[in-house]
C-alpha cells in the first residue's frame, strides 16, 4: 500500500493565535510540507484546487511544477483538479508536460468541485456536472491515448486531426484517480475506464464507504478490467497524533471546532466515532487506520490530511515526522504489497455504465461536505 499527505491549500485563521497566513506563505508552506514528506519516507503528495477564498491553490499544474523541482521521489499528484470546469485540452497538455518534468511520477485526481460557484465562475452550469465530467474525460482520455483526434461534443468547440502535445511520456498517461465523497456516478466514470476510484471519506460513516467502494468494484469488475478485488481504491482521512493520547486531543480540539469543515456541529469525540478522523497516540491512529480495511477490502492508495483548519506549519511538520517514525513502519508491515500501478494495457470503454445504483446515502447524523 501507498501512504501519502495531501493539502487542501486552506488558509484558515489559527484559532489559538488569531493569524492566517498570507497567500504567498501558504503556498510556500505547502513546498516545505512536500519537502518534509519525501524526507520522512511517505510515497504520495497531492495538492487541491479551490478558486475561492480562504484557499491559496488555484493553479495546481503550477505548484506541482514547483514541487517536482523541489523533490526527487515522492509521487507528485492533484486532489483534486476540476474536470468540469477546466478544458480537457488543457489539462492534457498540462498535465503531460508535467509529467515529463517530473520524471514520470505524477498521478491526476480529478473531480467534479466543491463549490457550487466555481461552475458559473467558469460558464457552467451545476445541473450538468455529471454530464460535464463524463464528456470531458473521454476526451482528455483521447487526448492522451490516440496521436490524432477528431472529436465533437456538447460542451466545446470540436476538434479536428488534432493532436495534443506533449505526448505522454514513454507513451503511458498518468495514472488517473476519480476522487469523490459520495458519487456513485464518479465511482461508474472510474470503473468504466478501469482508474481508480479514490473515496475521500473524512466526513462519513464507515458504512456509507463500504457501499460506495463495493458499487465502484463491482463496476470495475462488469466493465471486465479484473476481479472486482483487484479494483484500485484510495482512501482519505485527517489524522493528529501526540505520544500521549490525551495531549493530541487537548492541542486539537481548538482547530477542530474552529474548522470550516468540523466546525458548529458534532464534537470531536462524536466524530471520532462515526468517522475515519484519527485523533491520540500513534497506536491509536494505526489502529484506527488498520481498520480502514473491515469496510473497503484491501486498498491501494491512504492520503492523510494534516495542514487543515489552520494548524502552524510547525506542528505540521512535527507530525509528519511523528508519523514517519512511528506509524508508517507499522503499516506498511501490516498491510499486503499493493498490484501493479495500473492494468495492462488500456482496454477499449466499455459502453457507459448505467446510472442505477443502490442508495449510497449516509445516515441522517452524516454530515455532507461536498458534492463532488
């Protein structure tokens, strides 16, 4: 298995100190989490995209560049680009050159946004985000896959005999995650072209990830890319680790209530109990994390988010130290080596899986961050 951070970018005010950082000194944290995470042995760093207030990281394609200079082996990758409102030109062009600078280690995690503005922001509309993200991939899928291409659609301009440049490197695009929190329609889009499906699940209960990792890999298996075990899922989750249980949840609490995303609803010994968050000792967190495994099966990918709700960059730090040293070797001895990276080969899609689903939705106590 793969463990990895990702940054959402947020420049949430510290709730102990009052201070938000800059812009500029966010973004600059972000370098020297990345920077950290190589050093203290984690195979993945990802990057969000947000185009509103109070994220820094708008241009993902941009910081990873800065990244892939700054860094020699970690997996460089979004978390996630916006496949509805970015042009899928642009992304594969991007995203190739990208690839190619950073030596062949980036994967692309797309999704469908958080933030019901960012389609009008854009010329979209929000009632055909499923719509916008099914066309849109398959053409970035084309754009990478077939050397020339004559295509047309209902949300741009067609194309003809045009072929996207760079081209990706060896031949082979990078890998591609579906990102969501609770779409079953995103899970389809994944399996379809036999990518992964990563299932941020921070905020919801176990049961309601159990259902969307099964529909996903029963898809991926009828879409005839393998059996249905063999089915690449990531998952997220926050986690905050001290030596002493009770100190990591002392220095927590303020963030957690202040935070956006936690914040003014169930406390955070409630969450703890109904969702993936992981807050104490480094035994507490592997053991918690372990279990990850009784409701989504065997996975292939963890991402932890550790800078959010306006933690200092210095205790970000210290945990991915604390993390490095004490939790990752434990995992990764108790967790089974992953598959290979991607299929062999690319079969052709599949005819577009059918939109029927069983209920995916969480409890009435679930608390909905995002649409995506």
């Amino acid at each position: 298995m793969e463990f990895g951070l990702y940054s959402i970018g947020d420049r949430t005010p510290d709730p102990v100190t009052g201070r938000a950082p800059g812009e500029g000194e966010r973004l600059a944290a972000i370098g020297a989490i990345a920077v950290r995470a190589e050093r203290a042995g984690f195979d993945v760093f990802a990057v969000g995209e947000h185009h509103h207030r109070p994220y820094a990281v708008s241009a993902p394609v941009a910081l990873l560049g800065w990244l892939a200079a700054r860094t020699e082996r970690i997996v460089l990758s979004t978390a996630a680009t916006l496949i509805t409102t970015a042009d899928p030109v642009r992304l594969a062009e991007d995203y190739a050159t990208l690839q190619h600078l950073a030596g062949g280690r980036l994967d692309v995690m797309l999704g469908r946004g958080l933030h019901p503005g960012v389609y009008a922001w854009f010329g979209r509309d929000l009632d055909d985000g499923y719509e916008l993200a099914a066309e849109n991939y398959g053409l970035l899928r084309r754009l990478w896959d077939e050397e020339e291409v004559d295509w047309s659609g209902r949300f741009r301009t067609p194309l003809t005999g045009f072929t996207a440049v760079p081209r990706p490197r060896d031949g082979v695009p990078p890998f591609v995650w579906h990102g969501t929190t609770r779409s079953p329609e995103t899970a389809e889009l994944a399996a379809r072209y036999g990518d992964g499906l990563f299932a941020n699940h921070s905020f919801w209960p176990p049961a309601h990830t159990r259902r969307l990792v099964a529909h996903f890999r029963e898809r991926y298996a009828a879409a005839g890319h393998g059996p249905a075990e063999a089915a690449p899922v990531g998952l997220g989750g926050q986690v905050f680790v001290r030596p002493r249980s009770q100190d990591a949840v002392r220095e927590f609490r303020p963030y957690f209530d202040a935070a956006p995303v936690y914040g003014r609803g169930p406390s955070l010994e409630e969450y703890q109990l109904t969702t993936p968050l992981a807050v104490g000792s480094p035994q507490q967190v592997i053991d918690r994390v372990l279990g990850f495994r009784e409701y989504a099966g065997d996975y292939r990918r963890q991402l932890f988010l550790i800078d959010h709700a306006g933690l200092p960059l210095s205790t970000v730090l210290e945990q991915i130290d604390l993390i490095g040293a004490e939790i990752l070797p434990v995992l990764r001895r108790e967790t089974r080596p992953a598959p290979p990276t991607a299929p062999a080969g690319r079969p052709p899609a599949a005819d577009r899986c059918p939109r029927e689903h069983a209920d995916l939705s969480p409890p009435e106590a679930g608390k909905s961050w995002s649409s995506v």
